[in-house]
C-alpha cells in the first residue's frame, strides 16, 4: 500500500486491489538503478496510462524515467534527450540512442530540470508536434534556460512522433541525434514566421522566453534576432519585455498578498464583532 501497487478502498477492508492490473508495466528507477515506481498503460478500457502515486520512494516531480540507463551516454555527448512517454524512451533505445528520459505523469518540474543539469550541460528536446506538446517544450525552455542549461529542439517530419520516426526512420533519427538539433528559440521563430503567425501572437509568445535568459549576453543576441522577424528595434522589444516583466511581478506580489492577508479589512472587521 505505501509504494502504491496495492489499493485498499477503506480502512476496515481488508480486500487490496492491484492498482496496475491489466497493464504493461514500465518501471521507474532513480538514478542509481533501484526501482522507485512504476507507470502502466492499459491493455483494456481503463484510463489508458497510470503511475505510482506519490509515498515514500517515488516522487513524480522529482524522478524522470529513464535517468539511470542515460546517465553515461548523456555524460559523453554532453547533452540529454527529453521526450514525453514511456514508448520514446524505448524507442530511441532500440535504435541505440540511450541519453533519453521522460517525465512521468506529470509536466515537467524545475526539481526535473535540477536533475537533468547534473547529467548534462545541454537539452535537446523531441516532443509531440501538437499543441500540447508545443506548450510542453516552452514550458521545458523556460525552466531550463534559468538554470543555465543550452536548449536545443529535435526536428520531425510533420506530424510523426518521436517513436514512430524511430520505427520508420532509425538511421534519419541517429543523424538527427548525433547532429544535436538547432537552438529551440531559432526553430520556434523559423516556425512561426513560415505559419505567417500574426506579429501580436510572436510576441505574446516570445516575451516569457526572452524573460527566462539569464544572461544578459545571450539575451540581448535573442532580442536582437527576435526583433528582426518582428520588424521592430531592439529597444521597443526591450521596452515590451520590461513591461512585460513589471506586470508580471505586480501579479506575483498580489498573489502573495492574498497569501498572506486571506481577509480583507473588512472581513477581519466582522470576525471582530461577532
């Protein structure tokens, strides 16, 4: 019941039911090999991927599967391959390719990202090309490049998968691992110019990205590269992204007001009274 493969109903039953029942099972181990949880996908009608819950060896925002068996190969090429399920891991493996993790059963975790920087210095990422998958690898941009780690993105064919390219296309996959993709900020701008994006929507996009670059060198080089798709100066972006940052930060500080004052004046006025 503590590690979460069993599932008793209440307390006073004494029946316990196999949580992963019907499904093939993924194991997930920490990074130095012992097994800590599991994830399952369906062989019937259930919910069709299911993971350990959270207990006393297995985190879902702290563990990532795959970690142990990429550690040595990641450590070599000095850059580590994120994908998003169990399937792409295996896949990449079975073509030889072994530097690849996958978050399980939830998104991804700066505690996640803490763990990928000590593998290795860059990120190459390889998700679904849908719109989750597209918000997932911005997301995955944003939490790496404040931790300082070089971000990367793998190019697809349209509309394949990681594991469906690896089945279709092993040897075309090897050359696009080994090549080490592009920088994911380049690939988005290419991406969204040649979609004929509207000029509005790039930089409602792009201003959270930019936010997330430490470096003031680095940044100033994708300002300068992202001003120039959106035909506008360096400055008036950085005027943008500065009042961007300023909101943000006024919605962050209200939120912790609301935190730390629950009741109004008001509402503390009546308590008072009554």
């Amino acid at each position: 019941l503590s590690a979460g493969l069993g599932v008793q109903k209440e307390l006073t039953e004494e029946r316990i039911y196999d949580r992963f029942r019907n499904r093939i099972m993924f194991p997930i181990a920490d990074p130095q090999g012992n097994v800590i949880g599991f994830g399952g996908r369906t062989l019937g009608e259930d919910a069709k991927y299911i993971n350990s819950p959270d207990g006393p060896l297995y985190s879902k925002s702290l563990a990532l599967f795959g970690t142990h068996g990429a550690r040595e190969d990641a450590r070599e090429r000095k850059s580590v391959i994120l994908v998003e399920g169990y399937f792409d891991v295996l896949a990449f493996h079975h073509i030889g390719i072994r530097n690849v993790v996958a978050v399980s059963g939830t998104a991804l975790t700066e505690q996640h990202v803490t763990l990928l920087k000590r593998i290795a210095p860059e990120v190459l990422l390889c998700l679904d090309q849908d719109e989750a998958g597209r918000q997932a690898a911005e997301r995955a941009f944003a939490l790496c490049a404040r931790q300082g780690l070089s971000v990367n993105t793998l190019t697809l064919p349209a509309g394949k998968d990681p594991d469906e390219c690896a089945a279709i296309a092993p040897e075309d996959m090897r050359k696009r691992c080994d090549e080490g993709g592009v920088p994911y900020l380049d690939a988005l701008r290419s991406t969204l110019k040649e979609a004929k994006v509207e000029k509005r929507d790039i930089l409602q996009r792009f201003l959270p990205l930019l936010a997330a670059i430490p470096s003031a060198v680095e940044r100033e080089e994708e300002l300068r590269k992202t001003a120039a798709i959106l035909g506008t100066t360096i400055t008036a972006l950085t005027d943008d992204l500065q009042s961007w940052e300023r909101s943000l930060r006024s919605k962050q500080e209200m939120s912790q007001r609301k935190v730390d004052a629950p009741f109004t004046s008001t509402e503390l006025l009546f308590g008072l009274l009554l």
